[in-house]
C-alpha cells in the first residue's frame, strides 16, 4: 500500500513538474512577443478623446461701422465680463471691445513717455485686471488697469547679447524671454526662458528655434542665413497668474509645472505629450531646400545651399496657453491645414484634443469659448471667436 501511494506521489509530481514548465515556455513566449514590440506600443497611452469647434464670431473691425480696421493683431485677452483686449502692433495700443466686438475705448498711444507705447514689438498679458504689456524695442514694461488708467512704466532688464525681451512680473521676481540672437544666429538659436529673482538669474529653459542654417554660394560670394521650416520651434512657455510657469519640450513631448517665489522656481508635476517624437520624413526636409534654393536660383541662377543645420524633427509643442480654469493647452507643429492642440488639467493629466486650422492662432481660452487671430481670403486679419462643442 505504501508502495502504490509512493509510486502515485511520484506520478503525480511528475504531472505537476511538466505543468509547470508548460506555463513557463508559454509565459517566455508571451514575454518575447512583447519585448519584440516597439516600446511605443508597449506603453502606449490611451488616446484622449477629440473635441470639436464652431465658429460663434468672426470680427474684422473694432467698431463694426467700417471707421476702424484691425491692421496687425499681435495678442488677445479675455476678461471675466467678456470684453476682449486686443493689442494692435501697428498702432501701438489695446482695443478694448465688448462680446459683439464693438470698440469700447483704447489704451495707450504711439510715444515714448509714461503711458506710451514705441511698438511694433509688442506683447500684452492680463493679470488681476491689470494690462502688463512689453515694450520690446524699448526694453520696458509699460502697466495699466483695464480702464486704460496708466500704472507704471519700468525697464525690463535683460542680456543684451540675446536680442528683445518680453518680461513678466511673477512673484519673488520676473520671468524674462529672450528671442534667438540676430547677429550670432549660427551659435545662438535658441530663446531662453529667465527667472530674474533675489539678484540672481536662473534659465529655466532654452528653446530650439525650427530654423534651416545654410551658407548661400554664388558665383562671386557665399554669406550664411536661415529661414523658417515649418517644423515648429522646439518647445514652448506659458504663465498663470504671478506664480505658475510652464515649459512644453517640443522634442521630446516633456512638460514641467513650475512655481516660483523669491527662492527660485520648483518643479511640482511633470506630463508627456500623448502623441511620440518621431524623426522628420527625408521627404519633408528635401521639400523645404528645393523651396528655399528656388526662391534664391530666381534672382541667381548659380546659387547652391549648403544646409548647416535644421530640425531633426517635426516640434510637438510649438504654443502654449493657460485658459481662465487653469487648464494647460499645448499645441504642436502644423500637419497638413491642422494643429492638434492637448489639454491637461492643473493637476498635469490629459482632458482631451482639439484639431484647430493651422490659420488659426490660439491667444486665450475662457470656458468654452477660444479666442485667437487669423487672416481672411483678402489678406485682412480677423478675431476669430470658436466654441467648443459638446462632447
């Protein structure tokens, strides 16, 4: 009896053994099917649902009776009210207009002194009812109140070896943004995103312009240049309030939430870009030196580029805008007649996407409704109002 139960346990561990190793050559079978997986694939995140628009508003001119035309839109804020700020480069002021779009008053006029603006390089942001616009060609900050009272007018420090600044008062400091240097710009691509605190100065990012460098050969001379690709700067930066900075790495989709105060600037979440970076299409890259040499070969014939530098990849983040909840939209590189904007939350996790024209060019967001610039079929620039549908 002894026996026939032994005889059995042994059958039975012999069962149980081959069991075992069944499970473990489907389990290091499975396991190679997966590792042999693009690691795209292997931690891919779920695909964020898409959002539509429509068109609530177009609006061409500030008055609505054909005496006032918008002529160069450079940035739109919206406030609580519904009065939109318009900043007008050309004319070195704000329209403010109500919902319908009808001129309600103007802020600032063309100068030099206290309240004035030098323009054409402007940029305005809106905080706590207060105008903050960047008087770039004159290196200051010019304040106001929405009634178009003028506050102040203070000098916006900067590198001068890195061209124009927009300057923004944060708390403990001011963020600072410098645009890629003109005279060295095969050594200095780049805008850099400052945080001026306490006397020191920290870069909190540089940004890779999405520029082709090239040297120009004719037959009696070569000089180098650049143009613009179409590929999208590689990154971009947005501000809420005087506390919360935010940098989208265009290249590798990264994104840091950053709050600042007197002692610097602390990461406090980090999120990626649902989409994955991807190397540019040899394709897309010969398009755009065939288009550039062409446009040289018309005025010499005998002119060769010799590209010294471009993009390695389409940018996928190229803007940047904080909307009215705290929501963060970023916005990549135009493909085709669009631009896949991600929204993520205050707490940095994905909401949802909008695909917006590539004409179209996102300024602010409040509720559901999307405020940006674009230019009609005449060449005229218009605001144009969307809203987001239901989903």
């Amino acid at each position: 009896m002894r026996q026939w139960y032994g005889g059995s346990e042994t059958r039975c561990r012999t069962k149980d053994n081959t069991e075992r190793r069944r499970r473990w050559r489907t389990l290091w079978v499975f396991g190679a099917l997966i590792v042999s997986e693009s690691p795209a694939v292997l931690f891919a995140q779920p695909v964020p649902p898409l959002r539509s628009t429509r068109i609530v508003r177009d609006i061409t001119e500030a008055n609505g009776d054909g005496k006032y035309f918008l002529t160069d839109i450079s940035s739109i804020r919206s406030s609580p009210s519904g009065a939109l700020f318009v900043l007008d480069r050309r004319e070195a002021q704000v329209l403010v207009l109500d919902t319908l779009g009808r001129l309600m008053r103007t802020i600032g006029r063309r100068g030099s002194g206290p309240g004035e603006l030098t323009g054409p390089a402007l940029s305005m942001q809106l905080q706590d009812s207060l105008l903050f616009i960047s008087d770039l060609s004159a290196r200051r900050l010019v304040v106001f109140r929405g009634d178009g009272s003028h506050v102040r007018t203070v000098s916006a420090g900067t590198q001068s070896s890195a061209g124009p600044v927009i300057a923004i008062p944060s708390r403990g400091g001011q963020v600072e943004v410098t645009s890629p240097s003109s005279v060295n710009f095969r050594d200095d691509l780049f805008s850099r995103v400052l945080f001026r605190y306490a006397e020191r100065i920290d870069t909190i990012a540089a940004i890779p312009a999405g520029l082709f460098t090239f040297t120009v050969q004719q037959r009696k001379s070569s000089h180098p240049s650049f143009a613009a690709t179409g590929f999208g700067d590689g990154g971009a930066w947005a501000v809420r309030s005087d506390t919360l900075l935010v940098h989208a790495d265009g290249y590798t989709g990264r994104i840091r939430w950053l709050v600042l105060n007197s002692n610097g600037a602390r990461v406090v979440y980090t999120a990626s870009m649902p989409s994955r970076p991807a190397p540019l299409p040899r394709t897309e890259f010969d398009s755009v030196r065939a288009r550039l040499e062409a446009s040289y070969k018309k005025r010499d014939p005998s002119t060769r580029l010799i590209i010294t530098g471009a993009p390695a990849q389409r940018s996928l983040a190229t803007q940047a805008v904080f909307d009215a909840a705290g929501n963060l939209w970023v916005g990549g590189a135009p493909s085709g007649q669009t631009i896949r904007w991600t929204v993520f939350s205050p707490r940095a996790d994905v909401l949802y996407t909008v695909a917006l024209s590539s004409a179209f060019r996102l300024s602010d967001v409040r509720g559901n409704r999307l405020y940006g610039r674009t230019i009609d079929a005449d060449g005229v620039p218009v605001i144009r109002v969307l809203e987001l549908t239901p989903p």
